[in-house]
C-alpha cells in the first residue's frame, strides 16, 4: 500500500481510560481503522508505558503513538477524526483527562528529552502544556489535560531499533456484547501456545502460580493481550490461543514492554515516585510485615542515604531472597521510590534486584578442649571453659568466631511474571539477541468481525 506522501505525523494519545472501563489501545484500533485509507503507517501503532510510580497513573500509564505518511491536505482532517473518536469514546470520568498532540516531521528534541523525563520521573501538566504549544502542530484535552504528559512522551520515544530495545504485543478486542462477561479464552491452548512459542513470547503465564496472566480481568474491551519478539510469532500465537466468543479485532503495537526501559534511564538520586536504580548496602537484617510484606534499612553506596528498601507480599518468592539479606550485604536495587510522610522517609520498592556482594558472617561457639577435643562448656562469667569429659579448665580459652554459611548466591532476582510491571525486563528476555529493525508484517491490524 504505497501512498503519495508529502508529510510525516506524529500523533500522540493518553489517559483515555479508567479502571471502569474503556481502554486507550481498543481508541487507537478505532481511530487507525477510521484513518487507514487516507495515511500510511510508518510504523506499528506504539505502545509506550511511562513511570509506572506516578501515583495518578492510569492502569499501566501507558500512552500510543502513531507516525504516519500522509499528504499535507489530509492533516487537519487526520487530528480532527482522531480528536473526535478520543471525545467519543474516552471513559467520562473526573480521573479520565485525556491528551491529544500531533507534530509533524521532525521531532525536536526537547519532545525526546521530555519522553526520557517521563519514563523515570513525574512531569507537570503545565510542563506538558507548555511543550505543546511551543512543539506540537495541534494539541486538544478533555479535563485537566493530564493525558498530554505521555501523548507528548509517546511521540518521543520512538523505540529506534539502533538505540533502544523494544517488543511487540498483540491485542485482540471483545465484541461489545461480551464486555463484562467472563473471558472465553482456553488456558490449557494458552499453554501449549507459550511452551511452543519459548522464548519468543513471555509473560503470558506466571510461573510460580501458573495463572494465565494474557486475559486481564474487569470491564474493558481487551480480550487478551500476548507478548513476544516479533510480529510474526504473535500471529503465530493468536491462530494458537483457543477462544470462545468472537473476537472484534486485533493489533500489534511496538512497544517498551519487558526493556527495562525505564531503568536504563536512571539513577540513584532520592526524588518521590522517581525511578531508582543504585546500589545499597544493607543495615538491618529484614522484617516481616503483617500482609507478608518485607522491609529493611539499608544506605545508599553513592551518597549514603539511608532509606527503607520494600518487597511486597505479590512479589511471592522474590521476598525469600530479600529476607535472606544481612548487614553489609550490598544489592543493586530497581525500583520505584515513594516518601512516607508518617516516618519522614523514602523507601524504595523493589521491581528487581542484583546481589552484588555478599558479607561475611561469624558466629560465636564454645571452644573444643585442647586435650580430648569434646565441646567445653562455660566455667563460669569471666572464668573461662572447662570440659565436662576430662575436667580440664582453661581460664584465657576464648569463644571461637565461626563463619556462618550464607544461604543466598550473588546474581539478578526478579519478582514473577504476575507482580511485574509493564516495563521490567523478565528472564525470557535476558538472553535474546539485539533486533535491528522493524519488519512491517501485512496482518498488524485485522477487523474481524463487523460491530459497528
Ligand atoms: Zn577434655
């Protein structure tokens, strides 16, 4: 499908949803299918997920770009059927404030800076505003106009294969008359599709609990949604996945799903619902929390901050490695930082950890009699060890330091797939080579059955 173009356009959407319903995916499928004729897509529709420690965030706070070829006098025409599907269809709800920006050709770098600042750190919606009207072509909000802070961080963060790690997700949408009843998707076919496809799709199944993690739960539109490493394995995996109830339509996005992203933008600095990466020494040996919480004290390495550091009860196994933790123990933690006004501290929330150093750790045991070697006992405060076999006494005998074996081995612990957030890079994932290019598969996006 080679179209006449003379411009590039990049739109950008968010904050359409809620936790009632609708979903910002299931608006780009919409407003792609309206559009389709009149641009060309340059690239999958992207599915770009921010800081995931904002506390205002929708679901996933994840936001969707589009950069499309298309003819000068189709512009305004493009933004306005965009805008208008965005105001029809977004969730009406005081927490929904939708976003909507378009820039055209290229994208100034203040907008790619601004898309590295959304994905480790909390922007002002006057920030985004003030971004739209100086860089962006056309903007329009709903509300308070939150939804323009990842519109515009979408745009930017334009997952260039040469620089940035991306993956792609397959989302198939519900038949409107279905949303709100239970998901007809077989997990035993969810199943064999995951063993099958390994280790090109991931996180379709927890592996501690074995839960299907690919249908979400609640009222919104998604069927189910499968991850992988390229377009074409998901459509592998969507002719695998068993279901029963018509599926409306489906669309693969590009997207910073299991990167890591967010990580490789960091740092160790303490700021509230920032991103954190650095590494911490531990100070105290870890609590448990009633709800199976774990929390210890530890310092920050760089600069010697002290924070309380948390694993929380879904992150299930995770915890046992946290708990094993000592004094002096140093970890590379990843994580989200929150402040707690109630005891005026920063705590960071671990998505996943590195054990980088392990400390030694002695215990203190009765000495063994130097004549028949039997374990001594004490003789008394101050007056040394005597044996009970042969009766030998020894005033100036001393304890011994014995080093106690540490159950735990250096090395990257992650929470399972259920607890992960969108952007934290799994297991799966670790030892995959670099892609270098996205391959445009005809299939991205299919209307399946006729709804509307
Ligand atoms: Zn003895």
């Amino acid at each position: 499908m080679t179209k006449k173009r003379d411009s590039i356009l990049h739109i950008g959407f968010d904050d359409t949803d809620s936790l009632s319903g609708s979903c910002t995916t299931h608006i780009a499928t919409k407003i792609i299918h309206r559009i389709s004729e009149e641009v060309e897509f340059l690239d999958y529709p992207r599915l770009i997920r921010n800081n995931p420690n904002v506390p205002w965030k929708t679901r996933g706070n994840g936001a969707i770009a589009f950069t499309l070829g298309l003819k000068n006098e189709n512009i305004e025409n493009v933004f306005s059927t965009a805008s208008q599907i965005i105001e029809d269809l977004h969730q009406k709800d005081p927490n929904t404030n939708p976003g909507l920006v378009a820039v055209k050709n290229h994208i100034p770098n203040e907008i790619k800076q601004f898309s590295i600042n959304a994905l480790k750190d909390v922007i002002s919606i006057n920030k985004a505003k003030a971004i739209a009207r100086k860089f962006c072509s056309y903007h329009f909000t709903i509300g308070n106009g939150r939804g323009l802070i990842g519109a515009i961080a979408a745009i930017g963060n334009n997952l260039n294969p040469e620089k940035e790690d991306f993956s792609y997700e397959l989302l198939s949408y519900r038949s409107p008359e279905y949303i709100g009843k239970k998901r007809q998707v077989s997990s035993e076919s969810v199943r064999k599709m995951d063993k099958q496809l390994s280790p090109h799709v991931f996180n379709n199944i927890d592996e501690e609990s074995g839960k299907i993690l690919i249908t979400p739960a609640g009222k919104d539109p998604v069927l189910y949604g499968i991850r992988g490493e390229t377009p074409e394995v998901l459509l592998e995996a969507f002719d695998l996945v068993h279901v029963s109830e018509p599926v409306e339509s489906f669309c693969i996005f590009r997207t910073n799903q299991g990167t890591d992203q967010h990580f490789n933008y960091s740092d160790s600095m303490i700021r509230n619902f920032s991103v954190y990466k650095g590494e911490i020494e531990v100070i105290e040996k870890p609590r448990i929390l009633l709800g199976g919480h774990t929390i210890f004290n530890a310092s920050t390495v760089k600069d010697n901050k002290i924070i309380d550091v948390a694993a929380f009860e879904p992150s299930k196994k995770f915890r046992e490695v946290v708990r094993k933790l000592l004094p002096g123990d140093r970890i590379m933690a990843y994580g989200g930082i929150k402040y707690k006004q109630e005891y005026q501290k920063f705590t960071i929330q671990l998505e996943k950890c590195e054990v980088v150093h392990i400390s030694e750790q002695f215990k203190e045991e009765s000495p063994f009699c130097p004549n028949c070697s039997k374990r001594m006992i004490s003789a008394g405060k101050n007056k040394g060890y005597k044996c009970r076999k042969c009766g030998h006494k020894d005033r100036n005998i001393t304890k011994l330091r014995v080093p106690i074996i540490r159950n735990l081995t250096r090395g990257l612990y992650i929470p399972p797939a259920q607890a992960q957030r969108h952007l934290v890079k799994p297991f799966r994932r670790y030892n995959l080579s670099k892609k270098d290019n996205v391959n445009f598969v005809e299939n991205w996006y299919k209307i399946l059955s006729k709804t509307q």
